[in-house]
C-alpha cells in the first residue's frame, strides 16, 4: 500500500476538522435555542393540542396577535387573573397581563437558526473545496480512498444541514390556524427600516 502524502493528511485533516465545527456548531446553536425558549417562559407549560400557555398559578394563556414580520404568535392572560395574582410582581408588570410569544417556525427556519445553519453549511462547501482539490491533485489509491471518504463525510454533513432547511422554506404563509388573529400593533406598524 502507498504512503498517504504530508499534504493529503494535512489538508484531510483540516476537512475533517471543518466537518467537526460545523455539526459541534449546528448541535450548540440548537441547544443554547431551547435553553433561550425554556428560559424565556420558565414555569409555563404549552399544549399543542389546544394551543394556548398555562402560567404556574394555572391561569391559561391564549393567542391574541400574530406578528407577521417576526412569524411570531402572542399569547397573553387575562388582565383581571393577573391583576388578582398573588405571584404578579414576579411574573409581570403589565397591565394587560402576562405576554408569551411563540415563534411560528420552529428551529432551524428561525433568524437564527438559519444563520447559525449558514455558518455550519459554509464550513461543510470550504471542507469539500479543499477535498475537491487534493482529490484532483493526489491519485495513489490510499489517498483517493481517504479523500473520498472525506468526501463521503462532506456531503452527508451538508445533507443533513440543509434538508431542514428545504423541508419549510422562508417566507412559509401564515398557518392557517392563526389568519384569524389581528396583526399585533407593536410591531407591524413599525416601517421596515425600524430597528
């Protein structure tokens, strides 16, 4: 059997290197997304079945809003439950009771998961560049079978990170469950430009 070059090895392992960050950074961008979301309403529950939040005092949480430029549903309780509560300074300042929101598109079709999964997909494309290339530079048989199992690694990995992506696309219409709703005031008066 052949030797396998310093350079095929180098370049190899710098493939499979990129290959490791891009899934490392797929898996830590997903779950730093729920620790946010189970963060953000600590103590709620959500049931899909009926489609509304249950605070910690069992006070239901029903939609109100969708915000059409951030796809985000709002949910919120009654302001009479919440005035009443005994827990109120913990939970909520508001007069209208407390707000939850709930992103329409689940992870990875959010801003951010697109993002994180645009960084991870463009570490996968420069692993396969560089494959690509010793792959039409180095022709001894240990070094065709090591590139193309890099290869095969690249292309599984770039599989994987972008069929969720075309599973739903950006721009998905508004499920219909939630036409009804009325556009939530703080933010679809708001002109593009607002940040």
């Amino acid at each position: 059997m052949t030797a396998i070059s310093t350079e095929v090895l180098l370049a190899g392992g710098y493939a499979a290197l990129l290959i490791l960050i891009a899934r490392g950074l797929d898996l830590l961008a997903r779950h730093t997304h729920g620790q946010t979301e189970r963060f953000r309403t600590g103590g709620f529950r959500y049931d899909p079945d009926h489609d509304h939040w249950t605070c910690p005092e069992d006070q239901l949480l029903r939609p109100y809003g969708y915000d059409h430029r951030r796809r985000l549903i709002r949910y919120r309780a009654p302001a009479a439950a919440c005035t009443a509560c005994p827990v109120r300074e913990l939970c909520t300042d508001s007069a209208d009771g407390r707000e939850i929101t709930r992103p329409v598109d689940p992870w990875p079709h959010s801003e951010a998961g697109r993002f994180h999964r645009g960084i991870a997909l463009t570490l996968v494309v420069l692993a396969t560049v560089i494959v690509l290339g010793e792959l039409l530079r180095n022709h001894h048989l240990g070094e065709l079978i090591m590139l193309g199992a890099l290869l095969a690694g690249c292309l599984t990995t770039g599989r994987r990170l972008t069929d969720h992506l075309h599973a739903t696309p950006g721009g998905f219409p508004t499920p219909a469950r939630y036409q009804g709703l009325p556009p939530t005031p703080e933010t679809d008066d708001r002109p593009d430009d607002y940040d």
